[in-house]
C-alpha cells in the first residue's frame, strides 16, 4: 500500500511516490504483488501496473471533508483523505491474503491497525521529526507547530508493536527509535548510474536541484543566490546558475535573472546535472538523506555542499562538503574555472543501486513473516 501512486513524474512526483516506483521496477520475477494505492493528479504507469498482479486504486476523502476531520486534531490532512471505510476495509481483508504487507508514506501509516498478518511500515521521513524541523523553521505560530509536533509523536507511538518499522535517514532511525522505544531501521534511496557525457558550453554553470515548493530548499535557493553567487560572480563574471525542480514556489520565481534560470519541472533531473559543470547545495535545514546529491553524484556531476545537505551521503570522490560560505565558494569557482576534463567523473564510486535498496525491503519482509510463523497468537500460516 502506497499514501500515493507510484510514480517519478517531473511535476507531482516525490520521495513518497518515487520509492515505490523503483521498488517495485526491481522486485524479483518471484514476489506477487498486488497494488493498494491512491488516485490523484499522476495515474499509474504502465510499467508498474504490468508488474503487479492486481491494483486497486482508492479514492482518498473528499479534501473539504477531510480538513473538517483533521481540524479536530485527528492527526492531519493527509491521514483523513486516505483512512476511508474503504481504505480500511481493503487493507483488512486484502492483507489476510497476502504473506505480509508493506505500508508506504507516513500518510498512510494509520492502516496498519487494520493489517492482518505480518507487516512492514516505511515512513520516509517521520512526521514527529519533520514536525520538528517546521517548528525550527517556523517564524510565526511556534505553539502550532510544537502541538502538530505533540500530535504526530502521539499517534505514532500507537502504531502496532509487531510492526517493523523503517526510515529513509539512518540519524532519523536513531531519533525516532529513542522516540519510540523500538527497534527502527534506516534503508536509504537508491540511485541510477549514469556515465557523465555532454561538451561544456560557453558559459560554467552551476546547478542546484529540488522539490523547490518544500520549504528547507526554498531557502536553499535564495542562499545560493543571494550569498553564493555574488561571491562566485566576483571571480567568474559569466558563470550561470540553474535551479532546477517541481513547482517552483513565487520565492524561487523570483530569483530568476539575466544569469540565473528557474527550471521549473525539468523532465529530466540527469540533462540539469550532464549539463552543469558543478551542483551547489547549501542547505541549513533538512531531513532524512538528499536524494538530488545522490543523483548528482551517480551522474558523475561534482557537488559541493554544507554538512547539512550531505547529511549521511557515504563518501564519493566527487563530494565536497564544507562549512561556510568563504570555502564553499572557493570549491565551487575551482570547479568552474578548471577544464571540464579535470572533474569530469562516473557515478559508480560509493552510490547505491535500487536493486540494492529493494533486496533490504525484502529482508525485512522475510523477517516480518519469519517472526509471524513463529507467534502462535497469531495466523498458524501465511496464506
């Protein structure tokens, strides 16, 4: 089951849609799949549907109706639209069938009081920690952040005890595993390799790439711009800067200029990385593991960016960290003045596939259903 259809749509596709999406591209011939998700602005795509045995595709709660729900604290927009009759109904009976059943998007957790059998639950980010970095972040309304914090903590606690839990980012696996008091584990994203081609053009360019209407890249956006690329600028007079990403926010809209593009929901995130000499991320706020310098790097793109942005990232060849402005900026004009031959790279160092990623999704189904077949209170066998 998926909070939303898996997909890697340029304009409506995201870590809650993109993980299933390969997950399930990489499954083995041998795993039966059947498909629990949620209409919206993305249908499912053919390649996914021909790898499932059977879909069912759910329509979430009317969006009026479910704030009326959630406006009475029963924990969020996003779990209303999708904790239906049917929804409940689906998963109780659909999971009695099944060997176990795999829950994706913190949205979606709430179902897993209705799982028969086994079950495995993948929250990407936990809410009770990006509730955290809201109220970090937030300039008004502090209160209302810390108690829709409060909110999520709670009704994660009460997710049922014989589930496995999971997390993208291994210090999120930490924190919410003191959180919880229970075991959790961090699987990270995977990413595609792909050989760095293409010639440099007339001008070096810089690129940055994100969901840029997620508030942390936001403001990553204007700290390139408003205090990186002056400072580039100074020693590069033509270098361009390309921010590439879904639905640009009017923040970002606004930062384009005669050496500065906002591309807005690029079909293809690796063209933005081919054609960059170097990708900049200087991040100050942030969650679970960055999947744009994962790309970046298995595009063989070099990427410079701050502690926060390369949070978890193994090490690479190809990755720069650095703390301040001064020195990042000196990494980045190195890149942009040298000849493209000096860095240019291959993405296979130290990157993660998701053929690997799907294989650890699959231990943890395995274990989930060994632990079942071994409870007598529970199922005698997996059907």
């Amino acid at each position: 089951m998926t909070e939303s259809m898996p997909n890697r749509d340029p304009v409506f596709g995201d870590g809650s849609s993109m993980i299933p999406f390969e997950f399930l591209r990489n499954l083995p011939d041998d795993v039966k799949v059947t498909l629990v998700t949620f209409s919206g602005p993305v249908g499912l795509p053919e390649e996914v549907r021909e790898r499932c045995e059977a879909v069912h595709i759910l329509a979430p709660r009317n969006r009026k109706w479910a704030f009326f729900r959630s406006f009475f604290g029963l924990n969020g927009l996003g779990k209303q639209e999708r904790y239906t009759a049917k929804a409940k109904e689906i998963t109780s009976r659909l999971s009695a069938e099944s060997d176990a059943t795999l829950i994706h998007g913190p949205h979606a957790l709430p179902l897993a009081h209705h799982v028969q059998g086994p079950v495995v639950l993948q929250t990407v980010d936990p809410w009770s920690i990006r509730a955290g970095m809201d109220t970090a972040i937030a300039r008004r309304l502090r209160p209302a952040y810390r108690a829709r914090e409060y909110q999520a903590l709670r009704a994660e606690r009460r997710l049922p005890p014989r589930a496995r839990l999971l997390t993208v980012g291994a210090q999120d696996a930490v924190e919410w595993s003191s959180r919880l008091g229970r075991n959790v584990r961090s699987i990270p994203n995977g990413a595609e390799v792909a050989v760095r081609s293409g010639t440099r053009g007339d001008s070096p360019v810089v690129c940055f790439v994100g969901s840029l209407n997620y508030g942390p890249n936001i403001d990553s956006a204007g700290v390139l711009i408003n205090k990186v690329a002056p400072l580039v600028w100074q020693q590069v007079p033509d270098a361009r800067f390309v921010i590439a990403g879904r639905r640009p926010a009017p923040p970002v809209l606004e930062l384009a200029g005669p050496r500065v593009e906002v591309l807005a929901n690029a079909p293809s995130v690796l063209d933005v990385f081919h054609a960059a000499d170097v990708a900049v991320f200087p991040d100050e706020h942030g969650v679970g593991i960055r999947n744009s310098v994962r790309e970046a790097l298995a595009a063989g793109t070099p990427v410079v960016a701050t502690p926060v942005a390369a949070r978890e990232q193994e090490a690479h060849p190809l990755l720069t960290v650095e703390e301040d402005i001064g020195s990042l900026v000196e990494r980045v004009v190195g890149y942009l003045a040298a000849p493209r031959t000096e860095h240019r790279g291959s993405g296979e160092a130290a990157v993660r596939t998701w053929d690997v990623v799907t294989q650890e999704y699959l231990d943890e189904l395995r274990t989930a259903i060994s632990h079942d077949s071994h409870d007598p209170q529970r199922r005698s066998s997996p059907a």
